[in-house]
C-alpha cells in the first residue's frame, strides 16, 4: 500500500537506510533513490548499494555508524560530536532540596532490569540503590516487588522531569542501565 500511494512522487538523490533493513534497501530503490547506503550482510541486497562492504574502522558508536554513512556518500570526514546537556540549576535545586533531602551517602541508580541482586549488594556495600524510571510499567514492576525488596530501593519512578533527571543522575555515583544505544 505504501509502495502504491508514493511510487514515482518522489526524486532524491541518496537514501540513508539505518540497521541495514532489507525491506528499507528495497523501498528505497523502488521508489527512485538514486544512490544507497547501508550496511547489509546479504549479498544479493547488497547489489542494489551503493557502498560495498562497510569497515566501520574507529567508529563503535550507533550515531558515528550512520553518520559515516553520509560520509561514505559525501566523500568527506565526518566529525563526531559528543551531546553536551547542560541541567538547569532549578532541576539541581529539585534533586538536592526535594527529592534527596538528607541523603548524604552515594546514591547507584538502577533501571529495573538487573534491579535487585545488584540492589543488595549496593546496599551491602554502604550506598543507597535507587530505581529510576518512567511510566506505569516501571511503577508497577516496583509495586509487584516483594515489600521486603521494596525496601531496599529508593523508589525514583515517576518523580523527574527530563531536566530533573539529568541533575539526578549527575548527583549519583553511578548509573547501571540497559544499553540506550548511544
């Protein structure tokens, strides 16, 4: 349906087509790109890029890997730029004064997967685990926890905005999450 409602509406010159997604690589080509970048592992998708085989070399990131895509149709060296949020003092005064108040030890914060074994031994080692997150998922994970393991957390769910959360965050000692992907 889609392929019917924009064939032939559309000229460009390069599609960027992220994870290498065949079904990607192939909308493309039929809906006019001129030139393809991506990086697959079948042979035979791979005969509609216009990139052979990718050696990514010194770029691990996701974010560096698609831009080298660009780089590849540019023929120029792309710059990797780190993302540098600067947290408003509000926020900070938020974590301190409110949501903190009189925690004086380190605080290691936790996303729900690895959650409890880590907890404990956090808490073992003098340091408060706390769980960060967002959304009823995340509250209800809490909720459905047994009360003895609920209260080895300090439960963070639901009480940050975003600018809250990146003071939060620098105020901990550490971060253990899942990969983002960044």
């Amino acid at each position: 349906k889609f392929y019917k409602e924009h064939k032939n509406q559309y000229v460009f010159d390069a599609a960027f087509v992220i994870y290498g997604n065949e079904r990607g690589i192939l909308l493309s080509k039929f809906l006019g790109a001129k030139k393809i970048y991506a990086d697959s592992r079948h042979a035979i998708v791979r005969l509609l890029l216009s990139n052979g085989k990718i050696n990514y070399g010194k770029w691990i990131h996701v974010q560096d890997r698609h831009a080298y895509l660009a780089e590849l149709y540019a023929g120029k060296p792309m710059e990797s730029m780190k993302i540098r949020y600067n947290v408003p003092d509000e926020a900070f005064a938020y974590i301190n004064e409110q949501l903190l108040k009189g925690i004086t030890k380190p605080i290691i914060a936790l996303n729900p997967d690895p959650l409890l074994t880590r907890a404990k031994k956090i808490k073992d080692a003098g340091m408060i685990p706390a769980m960060i997150g967002a959304g009823k998922d995340c509250e209800s994970y809490y909720e459905n926890l047994p009360p003895a393991d609920r209260q080895v957390l300090l439960n963070l769910v639901n009480k940050t905005t975003i600018p809250q959360l990146g003071a939060l965050l620098k105020s901990c000692a550490v971060l253990i999450s899942a990969d983002t992907g960044t």
